[in-house]
C-alpha cells in the first residue's frame, strides 16, 4: 500500500481514491506509472480537483476478486486496508476507484459488489471479456467463478456514478464502450491510443477531476472512533 496525498502534513478528514493496478503491476510501481504523485499534486494545486488522497493497492494477478486459491484482494481491501486508512483520519465511508486493465475491471466488479461504499469509478481499459473462453488465462478459476464476477451486462451500481477512457487501438475497446453504455457512464474517453501507461497518464487528469468532483462533500462527515 502506498499513499500519495497532495497536502503536506495531516490527511485527517480527506476523502480516499483506491487506486487498483493491472496485472504484473504492484502498488509501488502504480504511482510511478502513472505519475500519480505529480498528477495528484498539479489537480490539487490548480483546483481541477479538491484535495483527496489516492492509495494503491497490492492485488497480485487476482483480478480483484476471491480465488479459489485463497487469494482474496476484495476482503484484504475491506478489512485490512480501510480499517487502517481509517485510523489515519481519512473518510473511508465512501470512497472512490481509479484503475487500469486489471485494475479498472476490479474497481468496476468492486462498485458492484459494494455500492454502499463506492461513489465513483474511473477506469481506463478495464479487462473485460464477454465469455469465459476468451479471458485471459488465470484472470478466473472456472467459468462459475467468471459467471460469478460478471460486469458485462450488469446495470449500473445504484448510487455509483462512472467514467470509462479506451483508446481506439486498444483491444479492450469495443467492450469498454459496451461497459461505457451499460453503466450510463456519465464521462467517457474513447479516443486515440493502445492498451499502455502512455494513454493511461493522459486520461489520468480527467480521471482525478471527475474523481475529485465525485468526493467534494456538502458537508465532511465525522470521523469515526472505537467502539
């Protein structure tokens, strides 16, 4: 876990963006692939986004989602990772998700499963197949377990809203724009560029600012205490 703030000192009462990274990544290397400390830094500073602090996340090659191995991302995040972001002061009650390849299908498949806690996803390229037998090798156990973690053909998550970015040489394209209209995304990038950080940096300032938008409280909910 690595945690980019871009304000100096105390994140106490900032709200949080899990940032999810594609397969092969880890969460070290998220930040400087995506130049996520910059990008963070330079929206806060010109105000095309309100402070908030983005964590990434290590997820292994599990697709963000339980294995039969006993790999499990989604439980790490939900009883590991917010618990302790929570003790640092940062709202965790809601939260945002940014990712990429991998990592924007776990950050769609994470909205999904648990709407109460996710208010925003942005995700670029996410890793998405209409059937079993065309997806990546590893990415699910068996076609149950594909069948189980679907977000192709899934409605939108209540209370979720979504940006989907592809470029139109990416082989993720036409499923990313079916994902794009299936989700009622409310911001979509479709223009040019492949399946790598080169397209992923440069959706990444639209992505912190529709993020950024997505956070703004009316008003900042209390923070919580032990029980």
């Amino acid at each position: 876990m690595v945690v980019v703030s871009p304000v100096v000192g105390s994140v106490d009462g900032l709200p949080l963006c899990l940032v999810l990274h594609g397969r092969g990544d880890d969460a070290p290397r998220a930040v400087t692939l995506l130049g996520l400390d910059t990008a963070l830094a330079d929206a806060a500073r010109t105000g095309t986004a309100p402070p908030f602090v983005a964590v990434t996340v290590d997820g292994s090659e599990a697709y963000w989602h339980p294995r039969a191995s006993g790999d499990d991302p989604e439980r790490m995040i939900l009883t590991e990772i917010l618990p302790r972001l929570a003790d640092q002061g940062l709202r965790t009650t809601r939260f945002a998700a940014i990712g990429w390849s991998m990592g924007g299908y776990g950050a769609l498949l994470l909205a999904q499963r648990h709407p109460d806690l996710v208010t925003a996803v942005a995700a670029s390229s996410p890793a998405l197949w209409r059937a079993y037998g065309a997806s990546a090798p590893g990415a699910f156990d068996s076609a149950t377990d594909f069948a189980a973690h679907q977000v192709l053909g899934e409605p939108p998550a209540p209370g979720v809203t979504y940006r989907i970015d592809c470029g139109q040489s990416d082989p993720f394209y036409a499923v990313s724009r079916q994902a794009a209209s299936e989700l009622a995304a409310t911001e979509q990038g479709f223009g040019p560029g492949g399946h790598d950080p080169v397209y992923w940096r440069a959706a990444l300032p639209a992505q912190l600012a529709f993020v950024g938008r997505a956070l703004a409280p009316t008003a900042p909910p209390p923070r919580p205490t032990a029980g």
